[in-house]
C-alpha cells in the first residue's frame, strides 16, 4: 500500500478508474469520492470504485495521504484554492489534466510549502465519459506524462510514479508542462481541430456517401465539445504553433495539386505514409 | 447472365473482386482478365477470379460485351486509346476509378459511336491493394455511383447498374462525373490530404505517443501514395475547392483559440459533434 488515504476529486471515466483500479488490488486504506452531484456520488460508490464519498472537497481532502484531482482541466485551479488549506503536510497532490503549462504553473503557486504537487496526464481513456465507462484495467500498459519543474520534489515523483505502475501503467515518462503540451498538440489537439474542420467542410450531401476511411479520420470529433474547448483554451500556445505549421503543410499540398506537380506529390504522400507505418 | 463475355483490365483488389463475384455466382459466360505481367494474371487465374488471362488488351477485349477498366485512374485514357478499335459495336465499357470529370471526359471523346461508355466507381475497397486481397464479397452492400451525361445511353445506364446490382452492390447513385469528383473530394481526398499533413507536422518526439485517437484519424495516410498523386492530379478542380474551405474551417478555428473565444470554440466542437454523430 502506497497511501493510506487517497481522494479522488471527479468520479468519472479517469477517476473512476482509478478509484476502481485502486479498491480492486487493495492498494490504498481508503479511497474517497468527491462529486459536485451526489448521484454520480451514489454511483460510484455502487459501482465500487470508491469507499466513501462527500460533495465538500475541504473534508473530503482533511487527512489525505494523496489527493488526485480527475475534474475537466478549467476547474482544477479553482478546486485547488478551495481545498489548499486543508491538506495536511506532506500530501501529494497530482491531477489528470490534458494540458499542463497552465496547470502546473498556477497549482504551484496555490499550493503551501509542504504539499507536493506534482502534474500527470494519463494517456488513457476515449471519447466515452462518466463513471460508467470506469474500468480497473484502464490504465494496464498505458503511458503516463509526469511533468517536472524546479519546484518539483523528487521523493514525491518518485512516490507518485509507484503509484500510477501500482495501477498498470506500462510507462511512466517525465517532461517539463512545455514539453508536454507540444506533445500533446501534436499528437491530439491538432488531429481533432482538423478532424472537427474536416467534418464542418463537407456538405451534408456529400456526407451521405461517408465511408470507413472518412469515418475513422472523423471519429474523434464526436468527442465532449466542452473538453476540447478547455484544452483549447488551457493549451493555445502550443496548439497555435502546431497549427501553423499544419497550414503550411496543407498549403505546401494545395500548391503542388494546383501546379500538377505529380512527382512532388509522391514525394509527400510516400513520406507520410513511411511516417504513419512506424507507427503500430 | 447479363453479359456472355466481360474482360476486366486490371486484375487487382477491385477487377479481381468483380471477377470473383461473376464467376463465384455464374454472372458471366467468360472472364477475361488482362494484366500487365504475366505473374498477376497466374495469381487471377490460380484464385479463381478470370477463366482466361492474356497481356494484350486488344485482343482480350475482342468479341466482350462488358469491359471494366480496373486499372489506376491515370493508366485509364491509354488504355481506352489502345482498345477502342477492337471493341465490338454494341458493348458497354465502365471504369472503376476514383475520380470522373476527367475520364469521363476524355473516354467520351475516344470511344466511336457504338461503343457505350459509362463511368462507375464503386466506394469499396480499402488501403489494402492488389488480387491477394480481392473477395467475392467485396461489394456486398456497398455505394457505387454511375455517371451521367448527355452523351450516356439509358439502356446501358440501366444494364450496367444491373451489373453492380448483381454483384451485391446495395446503391446505385447516378450523378454527374461533376457532382461526382465534388462528392469525392469533400468526403474521401479531403480526409487524406489532411491525415497526410497531420503525420507530417508531428515531429519524431510527439509520434512516439500517438494513441488511437491519432492512429485513426491518420490510419488512411498508410495508403498507396501513387493512386493519391493520380487522384489530386485528376481531381484537382474539386480538391482545391475543398481545401480552401477547409482553410478557412481551419483558420477560424485558429483564431477563436487565439482569442480565447471560448464559448464560439464550443458552438464550433458542437457542430461538428453533431455532424460526425449523424454518421453511423
């Protein structure tokens, strides 16, 4: 057992699981739920993923020995400054938040010396929410981001990585919120503004005639309108660097395809296509 | 048996999948296949999609009352060059390929008055290419649009789609070769050109932790990059057309997270949402 008492602040899909994950291989003393709705409260104690739960975050975070805040990222800060005075000393206080800059730069500054806060972003999940999509095993063989900072304790990286292993995390990797978030641009937020544009381009006649390939390239943009709106607003540096180097690739395509440059052409889908091979 | 005598030029997925499903169901009196190597026509003739194969499409197509050219869109103008004197008067010869304006077009002109010519492209297939993927099946259920033009006769308009129909295809839509490439684009060229350039503007470092999310909105830019070069080639009106759409899609998506627009984000990850749902 890592911790005694960990609370989980949002049981849903991510904190769900983990409160799940959590009771399913005895891995804490106490797992407590905080909601801001006691239905979903009375659900995730009836789907066993925690063993108490309580809509005030102040009592439900006194005595914790871990607190992970699983909310959408725009609430964490607020949630943070509610809860900062009843941590007790030497907590550690993770989140699981898509974006982190933002995240971790203000939680560092809410937070008092002697709670340990350390960023994370599980690279689980769907496009389904809610708690009844929580499972165990969500989190078996997936990656985990850390982020490290000047003011990041190391005693409590290290704890809080155990921690996440403890719940089947194939790889834990450490980068700074910057890095991360380039990442995550990259690799998710730009994928889902262009899905989202690709969808809102065609016509509803010509969508119709949909097939497999239009529908896996679009899928992730029936994905919750409200997350991508906060990681937008949470990630927008980032989010507009890679989005303008994709215009420019998308220009760059135009220009060729207007000029008929055939072997050019070539050139540019054989590169994407050895790029998106490397990749299982 | 609606035709004795069908030749199929180009015995890949698609020409090996009709010639399957004709032979598998009785369809045809004789399946002619032409290739342009030896070893692809042994493959058609060991799998049981052709009763006969031969290199020399003039002679292949001599005495066939259906021609289907099956090879890549840019081969299609040559190959209707070569044939169109050994065509007996009275048969009908379709394309499959992925584009129409321009084939149309230019196979209007080539062919001699009683050869009726009408475009198809059946919405089947997949990244997956050549006779070792090719199904009987393949077209069960599936789109094929047939074009129309003033030049098309009724009567073969009406016997080729009973052709499609026959080998399981569940919807014939006649639309102009226009509307056609318009449909294409928005739904089919569009989604590759943009998988493409996301794979393109991730760096090396971000790949590593593409997940499913990005897998499947990049899945199609794995596929054959010289069948996309003949597409935007001979797509290029309708293509660009979409990418300036697309641009700008993109463009105020850009400038709303410049802004921090939050709630107009919203409204736009709500309409797509929407429009992606729509689709099963």
């Amino acid at each position: 057992m890592i911790f005694k008492k960990v609370t989980i602040i949002g049981v849903g899909l991510i904190g769900g699981s983990i409160g799940k994950a959590l009771k399913s291989n005895g891995l804490a003393g106490t797992v407590v739920g905080i909601g801001h709705r006691a239905s979903s409260i009375d659900e995730a104690l009836r789907r066993g993923a925690i063993d108490k739960g309580t809509l005030d975050a102040v009592k439900g975070v006194a005595g914790a020995d871990l607190v992970v805040i699983a909310t959408p990222v725009c609430l964490i800060p607020g949630i943070a400054k509610k809860i900062s005075c009843s941590l007790k000393k030497g907590c550690i206080v993770t989140d699981a938040g898509s974006t982190k800059a933002e995240i971790v730069g203000s939680l560092e500054r809410i937070f008092p010396k002697g709670v340990n806060f350390v960023g994370s972003h599980p690279l689980a999940g769907s496009e389904k929410r809610g708690i009844g999509f929580a499972q165990d095993n969500l989190f078996k063989g997936s990656v985990v981001i850390m982020t490290k900072t000047k003011k990041t304790k190391k005693p409590a990286l290290a704890k809080l990585s155990g921690f996440w292993k403890s719940l089947g995390v194939g790889r834990i990797v450490i980068k700074s919120p910057e890095e991360h978030d380039r990442i995550v641009a990259e690799i998710s937020h730009l994928p889902h503004i262009a899905a989202a544009a690709i969808v809102n381009t065609a016509s509803d006649k010509s969508l119709e005639f949909a097939s497999s390939g239009f529908k896996d390239t679009t899928r992730i943009a029936a994905s919750d309108p409200g997350i991508w709106r906060d990681i937008c607003v949470t990630n927008r540096k980032e989010i507009l660097k890679a989005l303008e180097r994709y215009e420019k690739n998308i220009a760059r395509l135009k220009k060729l395809i207007k000029s008929g440059s055939a072997s050019r052409l070539s050139r540019e889908f054989e590169r994407s296509k050895a790029r998106r091979e490397k990749l299982s």
